[in-house]
C-alpha cells in the first residue's frame, strides 16, 4: 500500500509512543532510553502532541513513521524522525523529511549519535553536514551526539 503522511493528532499518542519504543530497541542498543515505555507514552500525549508540529506516516491504516518539528529563535529542528523495525528502506524516513524541508525555513538542525551509523548515512544523503561533535554529556542517554545543519539549498 501506498504510505500516506498526514498530521498527528491526539488518537495517535500510544502507536507513536510504540514506534519510539520499538524503533530505540532496534536501533539504539548503544543508548538505551531513561524511561519506560509508559514514561514514554505519557511524555507523547501530554507534552510532544499538544506542542504542535508532529507528522505520522500510515502504512495500510497502522503508523509506520513519526516525526516532530519545530523552530523558533534557535532555528528550525527535527525533534524527532523514528521509522518502525521492518519499515526502513521504504522511504517512509525521506518522505518525511521533504515534508520539513518544504515547512521549515533554513537551516534546519538535527542532532543524532555519533554511533548511529545509518541515521549518519541517511541524513547526509539529503543534504546535511555535521557542524558540531560531543561527548553526550547534555543528552539524556549520555552518548556522543553529533549535530548536523541544512542550509539554504
């Protein structure tokens, strides 16, 4: 079926929680979350949805794909772009991010880990360069992050 992206709404909350749950189980053995899964979801319903911004991509009626955008006086960010296990390679990811490139304005940021090898490959096949390294001290799963920009194109 044809993946069809649309904007999250409130009944969204607990298959967006599963796909951040589901997909750092997957992915991101390196840097396990500092929450449960219900912390998760209750995070999800009560502070990420009612922020606005937030993007789902259904695939035969389940959400298959999450992202969470913002901008303000810091710039344009991709809070969040999660692809479920077994989705990846679909292109659910990219037509997700065309949708923040064509809503944000430039530059658009984003911060991954530096281990997250694939997330690196991904995000640098559409365009954005690393522009700063740490060592994960300000991140809640304290890993090395990287931080990469898109610039006016």
């Amino acid at each position: 079926m044809h993946p069809s992206l649309r904007p999250a709404n409130p009944d969204d909350a607990i298959s967006i929680a599963k796909v951040l749950v589901e997909s750092r189980l997957a992915f991101l053995p390196y840097a396990p979350s500092p929450h449960t899964p219900d912390e998760i979801g209750q995070w999800v319903a009560e502070q990420l949805l009612p922020g606005g911004r937030n993007y789902v991509v259904e695939l035969d009626g389940k959400v298959a794909a999450i992202m969470a955008l913002s901008s303000g006086p810091n710039g344009s960010w991709v809070d969040q772009l999660y692809v479920l296990p077994g989705h990846c390679g679909q292109g659910l990811g990219s037509l997700l991010l065309e949708h923040a490139h064509a809503a944000l304005p430039r530059p658009i940021r984003l911060y991954t880990f530096q281990t997250n090898s694939g997330s690196r490959r991904f995000y640098e096949r559409h365009g954005y360069q690393a522009i700063a390294f740490s060592d994960g001290a300000s991140n809640e799963e304290q890993c090395p992050d990287v931080l990469y920009e898109l610039n006016a194109g």
